[in-house]
C-alpha cells in the first residue's frame, strides 16, 4: 500500500497521526541531519502499522518532509489502520 506522510522531526516524542493535507503526520525525535529523522519516521510507520521495518520502503521525498512510502501487508488491515491513524476529515 503507498502512503504519503509528512514528517515532522526534532519533535519532543515520536508519534504518527493525524493529518496535513492528505498525507499522514510523522513526529520523529531525530533531526533532519544524514537521514537520520527519515530512517526514524520509516521505524515509527512500521510501528504504527505492526509490521516488521523491513516492510516499508521510501518511494519518494528522500531530502524533503513530504514523502511518498510503501508499506507490505495485507491490504485489508493497512488500510483500516491508515484510516484510524489519520483521523476524521
């Protein structure tokens, strides 16, 4: 499944939810320094999505705060629980 997250690092907790636009919000601890807050944002979707790490994959938006990720799984269930995640419009 693809999903479009917005991450948000040097935050004081690591969380994911809710949403900016369309795309679902990653608070990371790490800062934006040689990969480190989206190699922290890809461990926290893996959390929040109950798969392994290796399960998901950057798509697009190495160097930026929007990215593009793709999580393996059963459809079914990452997709209920990217709608939990996200919230109500």
């Amino acid at each position: 499944m693809r999903v479009a997250i917005r991450v948000k690092p040097g935050s004081t907790r690591t969380s994911v939810g809710g949403r900016h636009g369309a795309a679902l919000v990653v608070t990371v601890t790490a800062r934006a320094v040689d990969g480190k807050a989206t190699e922290a944002a890809l461990r926290a979707v893996a959390d929040a999505f109950a798969v392994k790490r290796r399960a998901v994959t950057l798509v697009a938006g190495a160097a930026s705060r929007d990215k593009v990720i793709d999580i393996d799984g059963e459809a079914g269930a990452l997709s209920a629980r990217r709608d939990a995640l996200l919230g109500p419009l």
